[in-house]
C-alpha cells in the first residue's frame, strides 16, 4: 500500500507563524507587566490614601485623649492669659494697674466689641499702659468655645509672639460666621478644632505647636474660670445682668460701659491714662472700610443657628445705633 506523503512546509508561512506567536508571547508579557504596574500603583494610591486617614484619625485621637493638666500647663487652674509690656505670659507685673476682660470665644457681642476695641487693649497692655488679663468663661457656650479655647492657651505658652494676633483671629471667625447665620463649624466641636488650627496656620503658628491643640481640654478649666467670675463681688456690677464682655479695674470694679464702644473707648483711656499722642495706635479693624460691629439688641430675633444658650441684649438702654456709633451689646448665659 502507498504511504500518503505529508504536504511540504512552506518556509515563509511557517516563519510566519512563528512569529505571530512571538508576538504573542511578547503581547502577553506587555499585558503582564502594564497590569502588574497598574496594581501596584492602585495598591500604593490606596497605602498612602490609608495612611494619610489613619494619621488623621491618629491625630484626632491623640487630640481627644489627653492630659488637662499637661497640655493647659500654668493656665490649667483656670487663671488668665496676661498681656503687659513684657509680651504674653501667665504673670502680671505687679507695677501696673490691671484691666480684666471676661469674655467667651463664641460670645458674638464679644467678638463685635473686639472688631472695634480689641487691638487698642491689646496695644495700650503691649505699651505698658496696664495689665490686660484675658479671662475666657462660659456665656454662650457653642462647641466653638473648647478647641479656641485650649488652642489660646497653648498658643500663650508655646508662641507667646503670636498669640495676640491668633486671639483676635479666632473672634474674627466667629463674628463672620454669626453675622452670617451659619452654626455648620460653630456648633460642631471636630469641625471647630479643625477651623481653629486653620486659623492657627494663616497667622503662623508653627505646625508643631497647632499638632498639639486639643479638641477639648478645657471643661475643667471654664468651670473654675466661670464660677470665680460669677462669684466675684465686684462693685458696680449688677448681678441680674452678668455676661460678657465685662472689663474689670484691678479686681474690684466694673468699669462702665458707654452707650456706644466709641464711649467706652474714651472712657478706657481717660481711666488708664493713655495718651496717644506720644505713643499713637491705629488699629487696623477700625480703619475706614472696615465692617462694624453688629448692631444688636434685646428686641434683634436670635439666630436658631447660632445662639442656643445664652440672650444677648444691648447695655445701651436703648440708645440706637447710627453709623459712627455702635451701641454696647452683652450676652448673658449659664456662667459655671
């Protein structure tokens, strides 16, 4: 029987051949490899995304739990942060007479006073004029208060440089955002301590300092703070109107509040004996352009976003506002 013969190769398709399936071969490895990368890349997004939320989550942690006494250091027994001519510390100098401010961060009538006052005190203090001791207690009482708070006194301790300038940034904010109706950061304790070490970082605070802000370690502190001042029998004070701000001369007397902040103003000079003419100051938030004061009183609807503990009524007896004047505000609240 005859064998049948098989068919004779064709060279040319043969290589052919060979080379589709090397190139194959190489195709695969391609594919291999982009996919390799493309998950090692995906995988390392999702490591560093991981890593970042888990550092954040750390920090929020390490905020939370923490040790009053450590972190609010020589301001822990609830005294206040002094400005005088020797810079920002917790000592007064005993040679100058002492101006005290009672005041809560999320108290609007003490943000609007500090739009117009607060750089002036802070000055005149800077000048040697007195010692000013910033005493924050409870009025108000919005979440806001507790991470400004402690960041206040950590920034008094740890950037003394940069205190004032956080200080009155930190009521800024406030003031912006009642003016504006919106509680959303105000009443949310995580989302104030955020904003508070965001404000810390625009006026440069050093970010090791703000690192060690907490969110709140400062209950125990406004407690003592706020009983000592509702308890202080002060002369001039009327006890069926205690809120803040309230400035007091050498721990004995309220000093009167004007009916309007220009009044008080004058009066504060007159009382210290500041003279501007040798050492003049401008400041910066009463200059023409700037926003005044809030002008409300006892018969202003209060927000139901931003004020929730406390009434804020006008200590002008009704002296109305007009556009050079604004008339003195306080709120009044649970003070301990």
């Amino acid at each position: 029987m005859a064998q049948k013969k098989n068919p004779a190769v064709d060279p040319l398709r043969a290589k052919a051949a060979d080379m589709r399936l090397a190139q194959e071969r190489a195709d695969r490895r391609v594919r291999i490899v982009v996919i390799s990368v493309v998950t090692l890349i995906v995988l390392g997004i999702a490591g560093a995304v991981g890593a970042v939320i888990w550092q954040q989550k750390s920090e929020e942690n390490s905020a939370r739990n923490v040790d009053a006494t450590q972190v609010l250091g020589v301001f822990a027994n609830g005294r206040p942060i002094i400005v005088n001519g020797n810079g920002v510390s917790s000592e007064p100098d005993p040679n100058l007479p002492t101006l005290t401010e009672y005041f809560d961060y999320s108290c609007h009538a003490c943000a609007d006073v500090d739009a117009v006052l607060g750089e002036d005190l802070t000055t005149w203090a800077s000048q040697g004029y007195y010692n000013l001791e910033v005493q924050p207690v409870i009025t108000v009482n919005m979440n806001y208060l507790k991470p400004a708070t402690g960041a206040s006194l950590v920034v008094a301790q740890k950037a003394p440089d940069k205190w004032i300038e956080f200080h009155h940034a930190l009521l800024a904010y406030f003031r912006t955002q009642y003016q504006s109706g919106n509680g959303t950061v105000v009443q949310n304790l995580d989302a104030s301590w955020k904003q508070v070490k965001q404000i810390a970082s625009e006026v440069g605070i050093p970010e090791d300092v703000i690192a060690t802000f907490p969110v709140n370690a400062v209950e125990s502190y406004l407690k003592d703070s706020s009983a000592a001042w509702s308890s202080a029998t002060y002369e001039g004070r009327d006890p069926e109107r205690l809120g803040t701000p309230e400035f007091v001369k050498d721990h004995s007397s309220v000093v009167p509040l004007g009916s309007t902040l220009e009044a008080t103003q004058e009066s504060l000079k007159h009382l210290f004996a500041i003279d501007e003419t040798s050492t003049p100051t401008t400041s910066i938030l009463t200059e023409p352009g700037a926003t005044p004061p809030a002008q409300s009183g006892a018969e202003e609807s209060q927000s139901g976003e931003t004020t929730t503990s406390s009434d804020c009524v006008s200590r002008s007896d009704g002296v109305g506002p007009t556009r050079r004047s604004h008339p003195i505000v306080i709120c009044t609240g649970t003070a301990g």
